[in-house]
C-alpha cells in the first residue's frame, strides 16, 4: 500500500513543479464590486478525467534532479483517474491492484484547476487546465520531490 501511496504522490508532486516554473503572471487591477449584482456561479465541476504522465522528473536534495523511469512506483507512461464529484484521483500499482488518494481541496481560477492532496507524510498538487490537454503533478516529502508531466482528457 505505501508502494502505491508513492506513486499518486510522485505523480502530484510533478504537477506542482511544473505550474512553479511557469512565469509570474501579474494579477489583474480590482474592479469595483455592484453589492446589487447576482453572485458568480463557480463553473460546474468537470467529469471524470483520466491522466497519462509520461515525463518524470525525481529531485533529491543530496543528489539533484533528473529525469526517471517511474512515476514513484508506476511505470511510465502512469494513468491516473481524477473524479472530482467524489474527489479522489486513483491509479493502479504494478501489481495490478487499484489505490486512490482523496483530493483534500480543489480550486479553480479562470480555466484553471488545482488539486491538493497528502496522503500519509507525502504532500501532492495536480494542475490541469478546462480547455488544454496539459497537465502537471508533484509529490514531495522530507526526502524527495517528484514533478511529472502529461496530459488529461474526459474519460469515456
């Protein structure tokens, strides 16, 4: 089970890695607020999607970054399921056997979403985007932080 755990958390720890590189984006000016509008309806919450991860990075502090074969655990390329309705994101270990991570908070801004997890002492986060295939996940504990890259599209 923790072979598992290591590996959903590799893969989210790639994503967090990934938005980090992205360039500073500088936030738009406030805008006066109607106290008499309607409130904005958050965009409802997407269908299930399914991930594959194809490039993983592993970074250790006494050794550096380079790039890895495995996804913690899972061999590459590493599919991952992401149901937001019952938030959990779930993979497969190499041995065939299901596991799933419960996403401990989502968030959305513009036509991105982030993801947040941590499943025992390892911390994950999964950003992907509503309109582009991209996608990112990063794990990272005391020893290790795994960024990884890939792509995302509905399940069907």
């Amino acid at each position: 089970m923790l072979k598992s755990a290591s590996v959903v958390l590799c893969l989210l720890a790639g994503l967090t890695a990934a938005h980090a590189q992205a360039p500073a984006v500088t936030p738009p000016p406030a805008v006066a607020v109607d106290p008499h509008a309607e409130e904005a309806t958050p965009p409802p919450l997407p269908e299930p999607i399914g991930c594959i991860f194809d490039k993983v990075f592993l970074c250790e502090a006494d050794k550096g970054c380079s790039a890895a074969k495995e996804l913690g655990t899972i061999d590459l390329p590493a599919k991952f399921m992401v149901n937001f309705e019952d938030k959990m994101i779930a993979s497969t270990n190499d041995d065939g056997l299901p596991y799933m991570s419960p996403i401990e908070s989502a968030s959305s801004s513009g036509d991105n979403i982030t993801l947040q997890g941590s499943d025992g002492l390892v911390g994950w986060v999964m950003q992907m985007s509503r309109s582009e295939p991209g996608a990112t996940l990063t794990t990272v504990s005391h020893e290790a932080v795994i960024t990884s890259f890939g792509t995302c599209k509905p399940a069907s």
